[in-house]
C-alpha cells in the first residue's frame, strides 16, 4: 500500500481533460485513491483504470487498481476496528452518522455533479440520489439508538431471560453502477449504525462516488478502518471478501447471476447474506384506470435513469378493451422524451453505461420484431455510442427476450391482456419478484393483486414507493433480506441470548 498526502491526492492529475471537472466547489471531494485503515491508498500510475463520461467519452478520472491484496488489508483494518466501533454507546455511532448525513446534503450539488460525469443520469436525478442516499444516514443515525434489549418470559424456575442484538462483525459491502451513492449509504449506514465495520467494493464504472462519501465520512469522524473503500476490478476483490471467515456478511445488489456465485463463493464460510438481485417488475393497467394517469405512471417505472433501474417496469399488461388508445398516447410521451448529455438542463434521458447495455438493449428489440412485435417509437438518429433512443413495442409475445430477460435500457414492451386471473399467472412467470405495478380504480382488485402477486414489493395507482422507513427487496431468485428500515438494521446483528439463574 501507498499512502500520499491529502494535497497530492485530491484531483486528478489531468481533471482539465474534463471542463465540468471546474465547477466543483470542493475539488478534494474527487478522489482518485482506494480509502483503507484511514489512508488513501493506491498511489502507482501504472495501477489505474480510467473513469470517462459516458456523454462525451472524456476522462473524469484515473482511479487506483487495487486486488486481492488489498483487499485483505482493508478486511484487517476492519477486523482490528470492530471492537472499538461496536463498543461506542449507539448515541455516540448516531452522532458520527448525523455529521456525515450534514456533510453529504452540504456538498450535494458537487456529489451530483462528480455522479451524473461518471454514470452519465441527468443532474436532476442525480440531485435526487444524493438526498435519497443522505436520507438513509439519517434514518440509521436514529435507529442505531433503537436496538433494544427484550426480557422473554422465564419457562424456568429461578431464570431471567435476555435476548439483545449484537453486531454482526465485518461486513462486505458490494455495490452497484446505476445509484452508485444511494446503494452504498443504504448498506452502509445500516451496517455502521449497528456497530460493524465495512468493507466496500463500489463498481468500477462509478468510484467516484463511494470514494466521496469515504471523504466526508472522514470529516465528520468516522474512526480509521471503520469504514474502507477498495476499487480495482471486482472479482479478485469480491472473493477474498467472500472467502475471508472475519467477514461476517456480505450486502450485494446486482444481478441474480452474480448474486450466485457470490451466494455459492460465501457458502464455504457461512456468511449472513443480504442480496437485492435483478427485478423484472411487471405493470398492470386494468380496464378501469384513468387512462392520463396510467400513462403518467408508466413514464414514471419505465424511464427513470433511463430504464437502468430494477425497479424499472419491463413487462407493461393493458387490458384489451383500452389497449390500443393505450400505446396511441404512451407512445406520443415517448416521442417527445428529450435525450442528451446528464449536464443538459433539459434532459431526461442520458447514456447507457457501456456499450454492452446498448448492444443487449438493441438484441432484445430485433427479437421482439422478430417474434411479430411492432415499434411504436424510436429509434432515430443516437446522439452518441452510448446513447439508445426511448423505444416502444407493442404486440410484444411472452417469449420474446425481452419478456424474459431484465432489460437495463429505456425500452418498453407493451401487451395485452384480457381477464385478471391471465395477468397474474403472466406477471407472475418469471424467476424474478421485485417489484410490481397495479393501476386500477378497483379497491378490491388492488387488495386481490397485493396478495396474489408473487412480489416483495407491490405499488397500486403510484411509482415512488421506495425510502429509509420501507423494507426493501424481493422473494424468489430477486433477493434476500431487506433493506431500509429497522429489518435493514437487523441484516447486520446477530441475537444473543443471556439466561441468568437469580436463585
């Protein structure tokens, strides 16, 4: 490992490559160096990978490529913080947490700007992530004053029973590239708040992100190894945190493939596991829905961080009897979507974030034409390599890939249907169980849909469902465990309990 001094490390060599870069206010929020044991680490300029806007392809930044390695050092840091960290009474871990909380809503307008050059979202969305990411700290600031013992009654003469919670011990964070800020707090301010230490590996396409908050975390008093930030390439950091016994839990959101060999890699040293996988969401429009509003809502689950989302509605269902009027004026919403650069005021639908979500995005579409689809809208002339214009196919078949396969990309497939219990088989076949949309002005048909379909999460007439009070994940092969909330908390401890003779 290779330390350097603040100064020497807080902009990039070359930040001018990106004139955006300028209009940081705080230019030592841009990191380039992993954050271990206290250190900004990784220091070599033949050991980076390079960070580029997926608007323009500029560089934003060259980021250390750290390993195995250094992995290993970080879980050590981690390891020989943990009792001083889970020792501290929660108020004093809830007071740390509401400084970085301050701290990252004080520097939002920078962390946007860093997110929306190195994930390509427009600024208005990125804006928006920060104060969601911000709003997790301080849900886990309080909560961390709320883990309380209970008292069981005693089946035994003479018995006193306690049961209380206590930290887990390391905790493996992995997150991902499409809410690089707001994936890491809701992980991490969990894990903190119950008095583990984190270890975290952020995507190599957006590290920058992690390694900002790792910077306020240290300004607002965060101990050394308590909370460490490891970039470089995945696999050789994501398994010697699997394989490592002092880690405890590992918290991973990505794909449901990935998520089983990580599954299957932690499997050797037991580790508690907190997953939100891939999500398939469908979205049901029933015969009595306002048609305005059905339209509205499926903007909303469909292209928001330009359909790079789980949550995002991949298989849209409109009853037969307003199907047609239906993909007449989604499609119009669609055409008039302006994409461009995330910088662009006006913009509302960014890059892709590489170039294999567009290839994939662009098979699932030939596919679906293939199978007797038809494009309602788009695409027209890209406005860069990384840019896919807003797509909508209509008379979508199930089978086609599109249909089964989540879709990272801002197209939507639209089909029909004709009676409740059909939908619901449909919208039900799938390994996926995220998320799943009802519209319908039916109260009762709402409560059926909430219990009959086969979803962690349902939204009935609305989009935004998510925040720090909910539960957030999915049932079948879309996660365990939740996060947000007190059960967020509880992922990260473990129940001791104490039986005490008082004869």
């Amino acid at each position: 490992m290779n330390a350097m001094t603040d100064a020497a490390t807080s902009i990039p060599a070359k930040a001018d490559t990106h004139p955006a870069l300028r209009g940081l206010k705080d230019p030592r929020l841009l990191r380039e160096m992993a954050y271990i044991d206290g250190h900004w680490t990784g220091a070599e300029a033949d050991a980076r990978f390079e960070i580029h806007d997926p608007a323009s392809g500029l560089t934003v930044a060259r980021v250390s490529r750290l390993g195995a390695r250094e992995a290993g050092l970080a879980v050590e840091a981690a390891a020989r913080a943990l009792p001083g960290w889970k020792a501290l009474l929660p108020h004093e871990r809830a007071t740390r947490l509401r400084a970085w909380h301050d701290l990252i809503l004080e520097a939002r307008a920078d962390l946007a700007l860093v997110m929306t050059l190195e994930q390509g979202k427009p600024l208005s969305e990125a804006l928006g992530e920060i104060s969601y990411a911000a709003s997790f700290v301080e849900w886990y600031a309080e909560e961390a004053k709320r883990l309380n013992a209970e008292s069981v009654t005693s089946h035994l003469p003479g018995a006193e029973m306690l049961v209380r919670r206590e930290a887990l011990g390391v905790a493996a964070l992995l997150t991902p590239w499409n809410f690089p800020s707001a994936m890491l707090t809701r992980k991490a301010a969990a894990a903190l708040a119950a008095g583990c230490t984190v270890v975290a590996h952020p995507s190599s396409y957006t590290p920058l992100s992690a390694l900002a908050l790792a910077e306020l975390a240290e300004r607002a008093g965060i101990p050394a190894g308590v909370f460490n930030i490891v970039t470089g390439d995945a696999e050789p950091i994501a398994n010697r945190f699997c394989d490592d016994e002092r880690v405890r839990v590992v918290s991973f959101t990505g794909s449901t493939e990935i998520g089983r060999k990580i599954a299957a890699r932690c499997a050797g040293t037991v580790k508690r596991l907190v997953m939100e996988l891939g999500g398939h969401a469908p979205l049901i429009v029933f015969e009595d829905a306002k048609l305005d509003k059905a339209v509205e809502i499926a903007m909303a689950a469909k292209f928001a961080t330009s359909g790079q989302d789980c949550l995002a509605a991949n298989r849209i269902y409109v009853h037969r009897s307003i199907y047609d009027r239906f993909c007449e004026a989604y499609g119009k919403r669609i055409s008039g979507l302006k994409v461009g650069p995330g910088l662009d005021a006006d913009t509302e639908i960014g890059p892709l974030m590489h170039a294999h979500a567009v290839s994939k995005a662009q098979s699932q579409i030939e596919d679906a034409l293939a199978r007797g689809a038809r494009r309602v809208t788009g695409p027209a002339i890209s406005a860069g390599p990384l840019y896919l214009m807003p797509t909508l196919l209509a008379d979508v078949s199930d089978d086609a890939l599109v249909m089964r396969e989540e879709t990272f990309a801002p197209v939507a497939a639209v089909t029909p249907f004709d009676t409740e219990d059909e939908v619901v088989a449909r919208a039900n076949a799938t390994e996926y169980g995220l998320v799943a949309y009802v519209v319908t002005e039916n109260g009762a048909r709402a409560l059926r849909l909430g219990r009959s379909l086969e979803y962690g999460m349902v939204a009935v007439n609305r989009v935004k469902i998510t925040g720090a009070p909910i539960p957030f994940g999915g049932v079948k092969q879309s996660g365990i465990g939740r996060e947000g909330s007190r059960h967020g908390l509880e992922a990260f401890t473990d129940l001791k309990y104490l039986c005490l003779d008082i004869n």
